[in-house]
C-alpha cells in the first residue's frame, strides 16, 4: 500500500505554497508612452471642458467630443491648459507650433543668463613692480567682463616673513581696480597663502563706443533743420 502523506494521522493538511510577491516591480517603461507634459486630443478623457477658441475667444462649457471636433475641422489640436479647473479648461491650437515656440523661449532665455566666471591670479611678495602694473591691469579686464578675480599670494619658506607685504599688494591692486570692482572677500591669511576675491561693481564703466562721425556740409550748402 503507497504512503500517501496526507492521509497521515496527526498532521493537518497544509495550505498550498504561494510564492512571495516581488519586492520591486519589474515592468519595462514602455518606450511609445508619450512624454508630452499636456494632455491632448484623444488623452484628455474628461467629459465636458471650458473652451477657448484658437483666437482666444471664451466658447464656454462644452462637451470633450465637440470640442475635439472643433479642433479637427481646422486642422489643429486640442489642448488642456488648465487641468486642475471644474471642468478643465482646453484650447484649440496647433501643438506642433506650441511647442516649438516655447522651446524657442526657453533657448532665449538660457542665453541672457548671466554665467560669472572666477579668474585665478597668483602672486608672489616679492614681485617686481612692473610685472604688478601688468598683472593688475589683466585683473581690471576681468572684471569690466564681468568676471570676478580671486588673487593668491603664495609665500615659501622664509617669505611668510612678508606677509605685510602681501597685504600691501593687495591694498595696491584695491586702489587700482576701485571704480570697476568691489571686494568680495578681503585678503586672508589661509596656510600660507593670502587670498582675496574681488567681483564685479554694479556701476562699474561699460566699454566705450565710438562717437559718430561730423557729417560733412560742401560750401554754401545749408545744413538740413
């Protein structure tokens, strides 16, 4: 006779196995999924909305069908402007053009953001002066750019001993650069470096431009009013 476990005296059937459900869903994104950030057309799946005509115009509360179809026979799309409003509120538009338009903005405006750089200049305590006037003239250029200037005075050795005179480089070059930059970090001592940031003045002069040219009159002519 088979041994049949089940039939056992004393044990009590157990349920059957189930496996664990994962910890982590493994769905794959599905890759024609669109990624548009407005519902359109088809997608917007609310029964009635607040028209706006292609030109703007308030048509009012209509049925999501109709208003689809308004859109279709002119050729454009139907757009949800206003998703969080009872009803929502679409608009008659061609996406396409939207679209482009407003990437266009965004291009625009990332190109009159202002990117300030930092430019580095080292020094050394005991640097002769005309290469002082040299340099200092590179730092103003800097900064009528736009661009602030971080200025490092490095000290070897025994020349931590001047450090006096490292602070009055920097006086010097203060003075120099006065009317086109502020200081943004005073000289500091760091180890043995001595360092200061300077930026950019709000009122600092632009680059002059060329005057224009005298217009030229021939004799007896009188000049126009």
């Amino acid at each position: 006779m088979a041994f049949n476990p089940s039939n056992s005296s004393g044990s009590a059937s157990s349920p059957p196995f189930s496996p664990r459900p994962p910890r982590f869903s493994r769905s794959v994104p599905n890759p024609n999924q669109s990624k548009d950030e407005h519902r359109i057309n088809e997608r917007i799946r609310v029964p009635q909305v607040r028209l706006i005509d292609e030109k703007g115009g308030q048509v009012g509360v209509v049925d999501t069908r109709q208003a689809l179809q308004m859109a279709r026979d002119k050729g454009l799309d139907l757009m949800e402007i206003s998703p969080n409003a009872s009803p929502p509120v679409c608009k008659i538009l061609d996406y396409g053009k939207f679209k482009y338009e407003k990437k266009k903005k965004e291009q625009q405006a990332k190109k009159k953001q202002t990117v300030i750089k930092v430019k580095e200049l080292q020094l050394r305590p005991q640097t002769e002066q005309h290469d002082l006037d040299y340099k200092f003239k590179n730092v103003r250029q800097f900064l009528v750019d736009g661009d602030k200037a971080k200025i490092t005075i490095m000290f070897r050795g025994r020349e931590i001993a001047y450090v006096d005179q490292g602070h009055k480089i920097m006086a010097q070059l203060q003075e120099v650069v006065k009317d086109v930059a502020v200081v943004e970090a005073p000289p500091k001592l760091d180890g043995k470096k001595l360092i200061m940031v300077l930026a950019p003045a709000a009122t600092a002069p632009k680059k002059p431009t060329a005057a224009p040219s005298p217009v030229k009159t021939s004799p007896g002519s009188k000049p126009s009013p």
